[in-house]
C-alpha cells in the first residue's frame, strides 16, 4: 500500500493542474459566449477582462538557469567520480570501473552547453 503514495500524490497534482486548465476555459468560453450574444442584440461589446500579469519567469531564464544545472553536475559529478574511483580504498576493491570512467560526467555537460546554446542564440533573435 505504500508504493501507492507516490503515484497518488503526482496524480493529484496533474488532477488539480487539469482542473485549473479546465476552470479557465470555462470563463474564456463565458466571455465569448457574453460577447456573441452581444453582438446578436447589436448592443456593444462588454469590454474585455484584464488578464492578470504572469510574475513566473520566462523561457529564457529556464533555459539559463537549466543549463548551468546541468553544467554543473556533470563538472561535479565528473570530478567527484574521478577523486572517488582513483582513491586507494575503492581501487583495492575487485571489478571496480577505472577512473577515466568519470568522463561520464561530460554527458550533463554537453546537454548544459546545448541549453547555453539556446538561451544565447535566443538572445540574438530578440535583439
């Protein structure tokens, strides 16, 4: 019964997500409905309801913000795995991965650099 807890929780989120989405497309489709009706009668059109400015941040800064995330865990990840993998104690242990194993780590930082390379050229199309 526990293992339900998770999956539980994620599906009330995206429920209480769907049900924001869906409570907004009811009061867009009031508003049209209102104003179809309005212009039926002749009468003039009710004025349109101010949306509430968005205080969330935008793409740009995500993709900022994502690729210096991944930029660096793959640079901690790459040098912790490196200190670790080349330390007498765990170099004594039978069928362990040799050091250079840690390149691994490049992976985050190559998906890091894409980000940057989004947000850059982003930033030149804007201009």
């Amino acid at each position: 019964m526990e293992f339900m807890v998770g999956p539980a929780i994620v599906g009330l989120f995206l429920a209480f997500i769907g049900f924001r989405q869906w409570l907004q497309l009811q009061q867009r489709a009031m508003i049209h409905r209102e104003r179809m009706a309005a212009i039926e009668k002749g009468a003039d059109l009710p004025p349109w309801p101010d949306e509430k400015p968005r205080n969330g941040i935008r793409s740009r800064q995500i993709l900022l913000l994502s690729g210096l995330i991944w930029m660096g865990l793959g640079f901690g990840g790459m040098v912790t795995g490196y200190f670790v993998l080349s330390s007498p104690v765990v170099r004594a242990m039978p069928d362990v991965a040799p050091p250079e194993a840690a390149i691994g780590g490049l992976i985050f930082i190559l998906i890091g650099a894409a980000h940057m390379v989004v947000y850059k050229t982003s930033a030149e199309t804007k201009e």
